[in-house]
C-alpha cells in the first residue's frame, strides 16, 4: 500500500529467533515485540 507504514513484526513463535525471521524474510520489518519476547530474542 502505497504511504502505508509497512510491516511490524509482532510475536515471535516458540523457537524461532529475530534472527531467523530476519534472514528468511526478503522484505523490510520493523519491530515491535512485548518485552516478555524481546528478552528471549
């Protein structure tokens, strides 16, 4: 969508890492987990 915001990265599913989503996605994310995620990460 054009002047949309994008994709935000959200949850994570158990035992995948930021890192793996990072490397398996081809387009641009942000990221915005809750802290209980973003510590396991």
């Amino acid at each position: 969508k054009k002047g949309g915001s994008g994709m935000t990265l959200i949850e994570l599913a158990d035992g995948v890492t930021l890192d793996e989503i990072t490397a398996k996605t081809q387009a641009a994310f942000k990221v915005n987990l809750n802290s209980k995620q973003s510590n396991a990460a």
